[in-house]
C-alpha cells in the first residue's frame, strides 16, 4: 500500500492491497496457516488441474462478458440510445 494509505488498509483489509502484518497478525488473519498451506489450497496441484481452472474460468469470464454486452445493448435499444455526448 502507497504510504499515505497504510493506516486506511490496516483498518480495512483488502484481498488485492497487502500492508506488512506480524508474524502473528499474519496467522490469525489466514487461520493459522503458512503462506505454502494457502498456496496449495487456493491454486492447482498438477498441470491438468491448472489447464482445467483456466479453461473454466476463461469460458465463465467469456460467458459473463457477453451477458454484458447484450445487456448494454438491449439498454440502450430500450433506452433510445443512452446517453449521448457533448463536446
């Protein structure tokens, strides 16, 4: 975390911005796992596994992009165009 933040994620933990932790802050906040027992529970064990979450998670990630899309442009059909600009 950028200096002037530090204190704000401290007080709000964030999955995506890491401050430094204690040792013990560290182990109570992962329930009292190493970083290498967290790695093994959260990624692939073998080559097959990996390729079979990426294929899966690309084809959700796909799918879920082209729900937006439709829903933008039936939005803007129902909307008469959405909004335009100035300038």
């Amino acid at each position: 975390a950028h200096p002037r933040l530090v204190d704000f994620f401290q007080t709000h933990g964030s999955d995506f911005v890491q401050v430094r932790q204690s040792t013990s802050e560290q182990a109570t906040r992962s329930g009292g796992r190493t970083s290498y027992e967290c790695f093994n529970q959260f990624n692939p064990k073998t080559e097959a596994a990996y390729k079979d979450v990426i294929a899966n998670w690309a084809g959700a990630y796909l799918e879920m992009a082209k729900m937006v899309s439709e829903d933008v442009a039936r939005r803007r059909g129902a909307g008469g165009g959405g909004g335009g600009g100035g300038g």
